[in-house]
C-alpha cells in the first residue's frame, strides 16, 4: 500500500471517527432527555396510559443504550484500525527515508576514486545509517591474503591482520555470510575479536573486505528487518566503490611508474 493510500485511509477513518462521535453525542443526549420524560411520568401518577407510556420509553431507553454500546465497539474497532495504519505509515516513511538516505550515500561512494577518501565515507555511513560508534574497516591484502584493517573508529585493533577463516571477522569473511550476536547491545565495546556483526564486503561470490562492529551508539539496542536490507545494499555499495578506487590507485600507480620508465629511457644518451 503506499504512502499516499495510507493517508487517503487514515483521513477517512477521521472522517468516520467524527461522525461516530457526533452521532454518540446525539444518542446521549436522546437517552437523557428520555430519562428526564420518564421520571416526570412516574413522579405524575400511576394511570394506566401513563404506565405504558413509561414501559415504551424505557424500551426506547434500552434501545438506544444498545446502539450506543454498539456504536461503541465500533469506534474502538475504527481506532484500533487507524492506529495500524498510522504505525504503518511511520514504518513506511521509515523505509522512505532510509532508501533516500541510502541513495545519497551510494552517489557519495561512488562520486570519487580516491580510495582513502572511499574509506572515510564508508565510515561516516556506517555511523550515520547503521548507528555503530565503534567499528572497523578490514580489506584483503593482495599480497598476504589476509584481512588487514584498514580504518577503525572507537577502538584501538587488537591486531593489524586476520587470516581469512579465522575467528568471527575470518569466518564471516570466508564464508561470504554476515554474522550477528545474539545480542548486541553493550554498554562498552566488545574485544576486537569478538564484534557484534560482521558485514562481508563482497562483489559477487568474492569478499574484498568486512565491515566489523564492536558497538553501537547508545539509543540503538538492537537491529531492525530494515537494518538488515541496509546491510546487504551497503555492503555491495561499499564493495564496488572500495575496488574501483583500489582498482584505480593501483593502476593509476602502474601507469606512473611506467610513464617514469619511458621518459627514463628518452633521457638516456644516444
């Protein structure tokens, strides 16, 4: 249902609501004005017609005491509808502006080749769309094989380098899988080695790096289904700009050394 078919509900349930509550109103003042008739009659006399009159108005009474309890029952049933669809329509403008802000941050990640300015806003995403106040940036190291940090935020590595394969951050990065704690609220953060999520950066079938989690900032206590969209949509957001930059840098630093070998040899003396 989109945003605009949840607005046009909500205001037709207000409509409703509105009308409910006029009609109740006019159903209370009926009754009380019917009450007021009956206790006249029965303070009048006891007369026959009079007895009658009494027993059709409270009747009448009855009646109107029943439509209101129905009527009742309806506007709680109305209320609790309009407030599933207003939790539904917080939960979409919700959805909306993750997406947005999403959005924003794959054209900052992709707007420059410079792979340690790539890193930077890898970062400040992490912090402003998952919420973590302490993380790391690991990548694999082209020589080695290994996972090496590459930026870390709030907390001093335990290490510099990670086998793949080994401990949480090696297996998630092995495994391709993102891992995640039972729980993953902390009040301080958890040991290097032991994160609270671990978010494989990969393109395709291959891990170019992770993203691990130590702790989160303090007004978020657990991971939302969104979060964990945001997690796979970022990861391969990251993973792209973070190789093209590497991709970049290195070529970009091949081509200088062999520009430098060429004008090498023009200088050379005939």
């Amino acid at each position: 249902m989109s945003t605009d078919e949840i607005s046009r509900k909500g205001q037709d349930i207000l409509h409703i609501v509105s009308k409910a509550k006029e009609f109740t109103e006019d159903l209370l003042k009926e009754n009380e004005r019917l009450r007021f008739k009956i206790a006249s009659l029965e303070a009048s006399g006891g007369a026959q017609a009079a007895d009658e009159r009494v027993q059709a108005l409270h009747k009448r009474v009855r009646e109107l005491e029943e439509k209101l309890a129905e009527i009742e029952a309806r506007f709680r049933k109305v209320e609790e509808e309009n407030k599933e669809f207003a939790d539904r329509y917080i939960e979409i403008e919700e959805q909306n502006n993750n997406l947005a802000n999403l959005y924003v941050a794959s054209y900052q990640l992709h707007s420059t080749l410079d792979f340690k300015e790539v890193v930077r806003i890898v970062q400040e995403i992490v912090i402003n769309l998952i919420g973590a106040e302490v993380f790391h940036v690991l990548m694999v190291s082209e020589k080695t094989g290994q996972l090496e940090v590459e930026a870390s935020e709030g907390q001093t590595p335990g290490r510099t380098s990670i086998p793949l394969g080994d401990g949480l951050i090696g297996g998630a990065a092995q495994s391709g899988e993102n891992f995640f704690a039972e729980s993953v609220a902390r009040q301080d953060p958890s040991p290097f080695e032991e994160p609270i999520a671990v978010i494989p950066l990969k393109i395709k079938a291959s891990t170019i790096g992770v993203i691990s989690i130590n702790k989160l900032l303090v007004q978020k206590t657990s991971f939302t289904s969104m979060d964990y969209e945001l997690f796979t949509l970022l990861a391969g957001h990251a993973a792209t700009a973070l190789f093209s930059a590497k991709l970049y840098s290195t070529s970009e630093r091949k081509l200088t050394t062999l520009q430098g070998f060429l004008d090498m040899l023009k200088t050379q003396p005939k």
